[in-house]
C-alpha cells in the first residue's frame, strides 16, 4: 500500500455516510508494445492532472514504464469509474462535431 492512499484525506462525508473513493487504473500501449519515451510520459502526467483538476478529481500517483501508466485517483463518488476513464481517455480536448 503506497503512502498518497494512506493519506488521501480528506473523506467525503454526508449526513450518514462517509467515503473515501480510489481507483487504481492501468492504460497499455497496445500489444504492451515499449513505445512510451520520458518526453511521453513528462506530457501525459500532465495532461492528466489538468483533466483531473477540470472535472472535480485529484491524481494522487503517476507511474509508467514504457508499455503503460499506472494512475491512483482519487474522486468524488458521484462521478463513476466509466466516466472518470471517459474524462482522462479524451483528455482536455472538445469533441469534434
């Protein structure tokens, strides 16, 4: 267990809930083909904070090698894992008419 998920306060609390919402998810090149070089890496990290920081999520850990990236985030638990994958798979870029 990694240190930022022992400390990702704070928790979500509601009059009779409380929350504490991580994912862990891994994005491969496809065929885990070894394509992804430090300059990659350096752009993904952060496109993917300011996607985070834009839809009301928090990246706690990015790590990658050169066939994938292994990202802990923690959300709201009103936004679901599909759409949290859907924000971060179509980045800060408007859909295209």
């Amino acid at each position: 267990m990694t240190q930022a998920f022992r400390s990702c306060a704070p928790l979500h609390a509601w009059a009779r809930a409380i929350c504490r919402a991580v994912a862990h998810l891994v994005f491969v090149t496809r065929y885990r083909k070894k394509i992804l070089e430090s300059q990659h890496l350096a752009r993904m990290r952060s496109v993917y904070i300011g996607v985070a920081e834009k839809n009301g999520f928090q990246l706690l850990e990015f790590n990658s090698e050169q066939d994938h990236v292994h990202l802990l985030l923690k959300h709201p638990p009103a936004l679901s894992i599909a759409n949290l994958v859907n924000h971060l798979e179509t980045g800060p870029y408007p859909p295209r008419p």
